[in-house]
C-alpha cells in the first residue's frame, strides 16, 4: 500500500463546512447527469458517502438512495432508476487517491458491491 502525503503528514486545521446556500444540490436520476457527478469526484481530494437501504417485507433489501459530498457539491443518487448504470462510480469509489468518509458504514461497502456488482 502506498499513501499519499497528504494521509500520513501532520493534520491541518480543520475546514469550515459551506452553508446550504454555498454548496448546491443536484438529484441524479439520469445517466448523464451521474457522468457529471463521476467527472465532478475524480477532481476531489475527498468524497463523504453514505447509503440508503430499503428492507421491508424483503428479506434481503436494496440499496435504494447514494448521498455523496464534495466540499462544494451535494449529490443525491436515485440508486433505483440507476440501478444498471452505477458501475460508473467504481473508478471513484476504488481510487486510493481520493479519501472516502462513510458514515454508519457497516452495511455501506458491503450494499453496492452486492447490488451493483
């Protein structure tokens, strides 16, 4: 394993989070506008990423909604109507480069590798 500098050096101070105002909204519920988000991240240092899972009367649910963050935008993922194209976000979500934060993250590696391959 290889770490960037940025991983192991002495932390900065910690960044500020942008307002509601400051940091726009998109809902990504087409092809290409998850194109979009996917160019958007490979820019990024870091992404925040968490999942939605529908389970009722299912015995083994389905990943339903991605919320994904960068310092400047927000992104909400129709995980359902993308169902087929979410392969897309694999280069991003497998880059060691770029620092993934996850939150609640004992079934969020686990839901896409299951649900889209």
């Amino acid at each position: 394993i290889e770490y960037l500098a940025r991983m192991v050096s002495a932390p900065e101070e910690p960044q500020e989070a942008k307002g509601f105002a400051e940091t726009p909204f998109v809902w990504v519920d087409s092809v290409g506008l998850l194109g979009d988000m996917v160019r958007h991240l490979e820019g990024c240092e870091e992404v925040a990423v968490d999942l939605e899972h529908h389970s009722v009367r299912t015995f083994q649910g389905i990943t339903c909604l991605m919320q994904v963050s960068s310092r400047e935008r927000d992104f909400i993922v129709d995980c359902i109507e993308l169902r087929s194209s979410m392969h897309m976000l694999l280069g991003v979500l497998t880059d060691p480069s770029i620092t993934k934060v996850l939150h609640g993250a004992d079934s969020d590696v686990r839901w896409p590798q299951r649900d889209f391959g």
